[in-house]
C-alpha cells in the first residue's frame, strides 16, 4: 500500500489556490466587542470589512456593498441565522 505524504508547504498552497478571494465581509453580531475585534483582524489584512448588530442594519450593509463573505451569529435577538 502507496502512502501519500504532503509537506505543509504543499497543502497551505492548495487551500489557498482553493478558496475563492474575499475583499470584502459583512460581520453581524449582537457583541459589539466581538464585531469589532474581527473587522479589526480583516481590516489588517487589507480586506474591507463592515458590522452589523441587527438584521435592518446588516440587510442595508449587503443591499448597499455586496459583500464577498457574511459572518452571522445565529444566536441574535430578532434574527434568527
């Protein structure tokens, strides 16, 4: 039996090449400590980021911005993810 082996190198580079380029995220959170520490981790990488606390305010950000990649907390009052 033939064992596969992969360096990290080879498997860090594939995930890469798979995953579709995101610029810009939608981060929809009741915690505003929460929210904020994320658009602060996006933002470092260069990508646009933007919070939501509620689902009228989230829906504006997406109407407006489309963004590439939605982060929602399920557990929100009024919404449910």
């Amino acid at each position: 039996m033939d064992t596969l082996t992969f360096q990290k190198s080879d498997i860090s580079k594939a995930a890469y090449l798979a995953i579709p380029r995101v610029n810009k995220v939608l981060i929809v959170d009741d915690d505003e400590i929460f929210r904020n520490s994320l658009k602060s981790a996006f933002e470092k990488r260069r990508m646009r980021a933007w919070t939501a606390s509620n689902e009228q305010e989230a829906m504006g950000i997406f109407r407006e911005n489309q963004p590439d990649l939605v982060l929602l907390d399920y557990r929100m009052p009024g919404l449910d993810g």
